[in-house]
C-alpha cells in the first residue's frame, strides 16, 4: 500500500465509504493521517464514583445492584451500579429486551459516559457500556481516545478503525522529513511521524488541555509546515512573475505629474509615497504585483487612477475591476471625471449592460479605442478580448479570488509578457496574516487620511429606542446633511433583503414625511440603483434606505449620519465599511447601531470595538480574534484556502519562523520546497499556475 493509495485499498472501505469519506475531503490513505481529532476522551483510568463530577466524561466500573424498568412518560431501564464508593444510574430511554436481560444483579459492568446529576444521585444517560464476564477484569486504553470531526453515515469507531490502519502504514513507512534540520532543532519541534502519531493516539499522561488549545508541540509542528507549504507556494508565485515580461513604463511622467496638479487636492504624504512604489515597479520589464493597504476614506481610487494614467501615456490598455456594479459605477463616474481633460472616456462592462452597449464596448476593447475600461467581474469572462492590456487593478481585493484575479491577468498575456498588476483592499489585515494570506504580493499601506477628516463618532442603541433615531435623523437632514439608513443583510437571500429595505422605507417615509427619502437595494436595476445613489450624490434625496450593496466605497461628503439596523448580526469589517460611507466631509458625522436584545457576547464586544476605534487595523484585529481570518479575508467567495490543520489567529506568531524558514529553503533545496507544497496543497495547487 502507498501512502497516496485511494482509501479503498484500505480494509473495510467500499465505494460507498469512500464517497461519505470524500464530504470530509479524505481521498487517499495520507490524508486520514491530517485529519486531526477535535477533541479526546480519558478512557486510561477508571473514575471512583465518588469522585465524579456533573459534566466530566468519565470511565466507571461496578456491580449491577439493581435493574428496572420504569415509567416516566415512556419506558426507561434504570440500571443501579456500584463500585463501593457511590452509586450512580445508568439510565436508557431506548433498549432491547436482550439488553434489558444483560444487566443481571451482580454482574460487572464498565461504562462510558457524560455525568449528570439525577433525582437520586449521579446518572449516565445512555453511555456505552461493557457487560464483563465473570472474573473478567474491566479495561482500560492505553492512549485517549481520539474523537474525529463527523459526517453523516460515518461512526467515530470507523474512523478510529481507519486512522490505525493508516498510522500502521506510517510507522512501517515513515514520511519523508522535509523541514530542515536546524530549524526543527531551533524550536525543538517533533518529527513529522512522532507528532501526527502523538495527535491520533496520545498517551494517557498528555496534556489535553493544551491540545484542545491547539498549542501543542505537535500540532505546532504540524502547523507550521502547513503554513510553510502555502506560503512557499505563493512565493513561487511571485517568483515566476518576476521572470515573466511586462511593458516597462518609462514614459509619460509629464501626463502624470499635470494630472496630479489638477487634482482639486493635494496627496497626502502616503498617496505620495505608495505612488512612488507604484511608478517605480511599473517602469520594471517585470510584471507588478503589488497590493494596496489603505483604509475607508484614504483615498486609493486616485492612487489607481495615477498607475492608469502612466499605462495609457506608455501605449497600453488599463482596466479597473470592482466587486459590485455601484462601486464599479463611481469608480467610472470618478475616472470620467478625471480623464474627460486629457480626452479619455473608459469603457464601461457590467454583467447587467444592454447586449448593444456591450458590443460597443467589447469592440472598443478589442480595437484599442478604449485605453481605460472600468467595470465588474464581467471584464475577465469570455468574449473579452483586450487589444493591449498593460495594467490590472482591482479594488476591494478581499472580494475576489486568487483565481479571478489570475483570470483577468491571462486576459493581457499577450506579446509584450503580462500586464502588472495593482490590487487595493480597504480591509487592512494584520501584518503577520498579510504575510500569510498575500505572499505572492508586495505591499504598501496608506496610513493616512486626507486632512480635515474627523473620526466617526459611534454609538449603540437597542431598536427600541428606534423613534429617537427617527428624531435624529429629521435634525440632521433639516439643518442640510444627508443621511443613510441602511437595512440588515439577509444572508444569502436578495428577495429577504429587499423586503427589509422596502420595510424600513415605508416606516420612513410615514415618519418623516417631509424628507425626500430614496431606496436602493440589490434586485434594483444597475440603472435605477444609479438613479437613486445620483439624485442622493447631487443632494435631492436627504435620506437613502439601502441595503448593504452600499457597503464598499461609495463616496458623498455631504452625508454625515449613518443608521445600521441589526447591527448585531453584521461582522466588525462590514460595519466598518459601512461607518466609513460617512465622515467624508469637514462636519462631525455620526453612527448608530441599532441592535435587537439582548445581544450575545460576540455581538456586544463588536459593537464596543466600533464605538472605542475609528482605526481599521484595530477593527480588523479584533474582527480577527472574534471571527477568524475566514470571514475577515472573505474566504467563502474566494478561493483563500481552508487549512487543516493551522488556524491564522492562534499560529500568527509562527509566520516571521514560516518567512525565514521559507528563505533557507528556498536558498537550499527547491526539491524540498516543491515536496512540501505537494504533500500540503496537492498536485493541482488551489492557485492555479503554480
Ligand atoms: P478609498 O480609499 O476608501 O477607496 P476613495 O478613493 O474613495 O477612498 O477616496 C475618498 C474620498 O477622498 C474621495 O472623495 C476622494 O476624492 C478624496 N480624496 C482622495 N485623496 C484625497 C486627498 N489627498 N485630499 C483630499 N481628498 C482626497
Ligand atoms: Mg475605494
């Protein structure tokens, strides 16, 4: 048997196993070796039933004293052991006559379970249990009993049955050894074997608590290579973009410093300076790739808009792709704006676009007539056809995927090599997740506001007090500010969503019903969700109703109140975002959060990081330790991948060993790299053209 046979060559396991072992993503033999256990069972000592306390999960062994069955409702079988110390009851709702005739006064009996306390003492509900034989002695294990993640159909005795079989195989054949030596000895990590043999099948003396924890010597080590493996693969990502050709910009300085002296404002010293990084990698015959940091309201569309302005004045096309069609839709408001001087209109594509005006775009795409094109995920699908890309830049990073990014790359591999690319994200992460998550990128932050900005101030209020926000709202717009009202996010159900929105509209316009107020939701058309975010732009409407599809990046400085209903139920990032709509202008604006009690835990130190920070490091930090980089990253719609056995809050403090590990590496064994990659990501590596 190979350590990557199939699971079939396994004793047991039929084709139907294979499928239900295939929803936890085993495959092949190794990969039961990395399906860890969640949790451990203590089945190495027996319990005095004196000794045992309400919740433990305990092994226990006594005499039947008594076995009956009762009626409480419905039928339950009552067994009474006792091991000379106490006694405690078993109890089953669910038995067979043959069980019923097992437990005989005087027999031995060991049993397996969770302890409750009952009416007459400690109980078990339904443990697994051994009927001994006479002078049979009771058994105990000799490791903790692994407890693995479930699935449907299949039983933790299985899974225990099969990770032997494959942990057999390991010790007969061990894993090659691929981190280097001096490292391991450096933090004094186990060998691979010894610490996926310890993690299966722990011995009794383990410290579970620290293995529950994850902080386990053997866990750490396994952690550790995965997040080497993915690291490195992304690094060689970056490495075989820095062999790749790309146009050097080396032209157009002139159009670039003119196009920034007729900015309305000056940059701010970081604009200045990630402007800098930018123009110096674009001038390399090296394709960029550089990710942009920079929190709401930092301002890194014109930053975006710069990079475009020196592809253009060197001869090739720039494209800038946003997640939703609104924040595509001012993106190509703003550059219009900014371009229509030096006679450049961009090209507009959207999913939602007529077939007409599509052709027309697609055409002046294809011919070179368009030098600028803005739009959604519609750039990178087929039928697009680019005469001379030379730039990519995609905004709100966090929304798209590794995948979706390559796809817009490839779209300009042309003669001339790849196009460089820029990508911005306004959920600024910390740096040893960035390090993680964004290996394959160079990064620059934009740690500074435009000046004159004051922060949100931000407050919590439960809906009840709805009617006092109503009255806020009413002053606010009366004295010339705008407002938003923005409804909960429903997940995964756009109709849900509409209606909330429709709700909360109707109540509005009843309550307030001398405001012009507008509605904007996800199911509008792009043409009417433009409308509505226009007439509130221009200052006709005082008050927009909108669903969360406001969330990224759009800009009115005039609104200085935000209402966010249910709050309770949105993550810190997105009610970060959504905060940054206002506090645009030069007046003092205001959040509040309006929330359903009572609130959990979670929910309210989320609505206390809001009111304590304006800082969006802070607030992704936190959002951080209270959610997870998954949903931090967006890692459900991108294709960030899930590890298995690392966790990035918990192992962040590993990635500055990872890099410098990563680095020896490199420098010493590509063979070694590679096989890690392997062993961790697969073959076919989740990022593509690796
Ligand atoms: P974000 O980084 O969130 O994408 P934007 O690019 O939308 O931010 O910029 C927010 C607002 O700040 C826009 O109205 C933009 O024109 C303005 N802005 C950008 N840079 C500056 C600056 N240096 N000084 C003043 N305003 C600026
Ligand atoms: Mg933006």
């Amino acid at each position: 048997m190979q350590s990557d046979s199939p699971l079939t060559s396994l004793k047991g396991v039929g084709p139907a196993l294979a499928v239900k072992l295939g929803k936890l993503n085993l495959y092949r033999v190794d990969d039961l070796l990395f399906l860890l256990p969640l949790r451990y069972e203590d089945r190495t000592q027996l319990v005095k039933i004196g000794a045992l306390q309400t919740g433990a999960r305990c092994l226990v062994s006594g005499e039947v004293l008594l076995s009956e069955t009762v009626f409480r409702g419905r039928r339950n079988l009552l067994v009474r052991l006792s091991d000379g110390s106490a006694q405690l009851t078993l109890r089953f709702f669910h038995f067979s006559r043959q069980q019923q005739a097992q437990f005989q006064v005087g027999k031995h009996v060991t049993c397996f379970g969770e302890v409750r306390r009952g009416k007459s003492g400690f109980e078990m509900i339904h443990p697994e249990y051994r009927v001994l034989r006479d002078e049979q002695e009771a058994v105990t294990d000799d490791s903790l009993t692994p407890i693995y993640p479930a699935t449907e159909g299949v039983q933790q005795g299985r899974l225990r049955n099969l990770t032997d079989q494959a942990l057999a195989h390991m010790v007969a054949s061990p894993p090659e050894e691929l981190l280097p030596g001096s490292i391991k000895e450096k933090l004094g990590m186990p060998s691979l074997a010894d610490a996926i043999l310890y993690l299966h099948r722990p011995p009794a003396d383990a410290d579970v608590k620290e293995m529950l924890a994850g902080t386990h010597p053997c866990q750490q080590r396994l952690a550790f290579e995965e997040l080497l493996a993915h690291y490195l693969s992304l690094r060689k990502l970056r490495a075989l973009a820095a062999t790749e050709d790309a146009v050097a910009m080396i032209d157009g300085n002139e159009d670039v410093s003119g196009f920034v002296a007729d900015l309305p404002f000056r940059l701010t010293a970081a604009q200045d300076r990630v402007v800098g990084d930018i123009l110096n990698d674009l001038a390399q015959p090296h394709p960029m790739m550089r990710l942009i940091q920079g929190d709401v309201g930092s301002g890194k569309t014109v930053v975006a808009a710069i990079a475009c302005i020196k592809s253009i004045a060197c001869g090739v096309q720039a494209a800038i792709m946003a997640p939703t069609e609104i924040l595509a839709e001012q993106h190509w408001r703003s550059f219009s704006d900014w371009f229509r001087p030096l006679g450049i209109e961009p090209a507009w594509l959207s999913g939602s676009q007529r077939a007409a005006a599509r052709r027309e775009s697609l055409a002046a795409i294809a011919n070179g007539n368009a030098p600028l094109v803005v739009g959604t995920h519609a750039l990178f699908q087929e039928g697009v056809d680019f005469h001379r890309l030379g730039l990519v830049v995609i905004d709100e990073q966090h929304r798209f995927g590794v995948h979706q990014r390559m796809a817009l790359r490839d779209k300009g591999i042309s003669a001339d090599g790849q196009p460089h690319q820029l990508v911005m994200t306004a959920t600024p992460i910390p740096r040893t997740l960035a390090m993680a998550a964004y290996a394959d990128l160079d990064t620059s932050v934009i740690d500074e506001l435009p000046p004159g900005r004051q922060p949100v101030s931000t407050i919590a209020i439960p809906e009840t007090r709805r009617g006092e926000v109503v009255e806020r709202v009413r002053l606010a717009c009366a004295s010339g500010q705008q407002a938003y009202w923005v409804c909960p996010l429903i997940e995964e159900s756009e109709v849900l969503d509409y209606q909330a929105a429709e709700a909360s509209y109707q109540m509005l316009t009843e309550a307030l019903p001398d405001l012009r107020i507008g509605l904007v939701h996800g199911r509008m058309r792009a043409a009417e969700k433009e409308r509505g975010m226009k007439t509130f732009k221009e200052g006709l409407i005082q008050l927009l109703v909108a669903t969360t599809v406001i969330e990224v990046g759009v800009d009115v400085p005039n609104a200085s109140l935000m209402i966010i209903e249910n709050s309770e139920r949105m993550g810190l990032s997105q009610l970060h975002q959504l905060r940054g709509r206002v506090g645009r202008g030069a007046v003092q604006s205001h959040c509040v959060l309006l929330y359903r009690s009572p609130l959990g835990r979670i929910a309210k130190e989320r609505l206390a990081v809001l009111r304590d920070t304006n800082d969006g490091f802070v607030v992704a930090q936190r959002d951080l330790e209270l959610r997870g980089p998954g949903e931090l990253l967006g890692t459900k719609q991108t294709g960030l991948p899930d590890y298995r056995i690392a966790n990035l809050v918990r192992d962040a403090e590993l990635m500055p060993q990872v890099q410098i590990t990563a680095e020896t590496l490199h420098k010493q064994s590509e063979h070694r790299s590679a096989a890690i990659v392997r062993r961790w990501l697969g073959d076919a590596s989740r990022y593509g053209k690796v």
